[in-house]
C-alpha cells in the first residue's frame, strides 16, 4: 500500500488505534475486506490512488472519522487548521485562543 502518512498520523486521523490500523492494513493487503469496517476499505482505496494529495486524505478522514459540530464557522476553523497545520504556527494560534479565553471573549 502507498502510505504517505505514518501509522501515527493515520491513527490520528481516523482515531483508531495504531494497532487497529496495523490490523486493518494486513487485511487489506490479503484482500480479506470482510474482515474491516467498508469505511477503511475506502480509505485504503483513496491512498492508493495515483496522484492523490494529503489534504484529499484528510478531508476523506474529517467527514468519515471525525466528530463535527453544528457550529458551521467551529467547522470552517477546524478543517483550515488541520487542511494547513504543516504551514501554520500552531503555538501562537494557541496563545491567541488562551488570550481571547483569559479575556473574556
């Protein structure tokens, strides 16, 4: 399988432990697809694809594994972080959020 993410980064995409997806990926490869859930297969499917980029990767994992809210703007915040964590600077993201916390906004 072409994986361009790390055991751990797929762990905590698809929040699934990093012995799960050893599991899920061994089945995978011994084309025993009963074996694990339809929504991995497509994941395993989608990372096979020629050409596939990472943030179609996790946009996949976002709308398949991951908890939303109906907090549309939360959402927006959320997908732009995680689509773009690689270029931003996480930390000072986060000491704004506490200011804007610590000041009562």
């Amino acid at each position: 399988m072409n994986m361009q993410f790390s055991i751990t980064e797929l762990s905590n995409l698809t929040k699934k432990t990093r012995p799960t997806l050893y599991k899920y990926i061994s089945s995978y490869e011994e084309g025993k697809l009963d074996e694990i859930p339809y929504s991995f297969i497509q994941l395993f499917n989608l990372l096979n694809k020629p050409n596939v980029t990472n943030r179609e990767v996790i946009k996949f994992c976002e709308n398949t594994f991951c908890e939303t809210t109906t907090n549309q703007e939360l959402n927006e915040v959320l997908t732009l972080i995680k689509e773009n964590s690689n270029t931003l600077d996480l930390g000072k993201i986060k000491e704004f959020i506490l200011e804007e916390i610590k000041n009562g906004k």
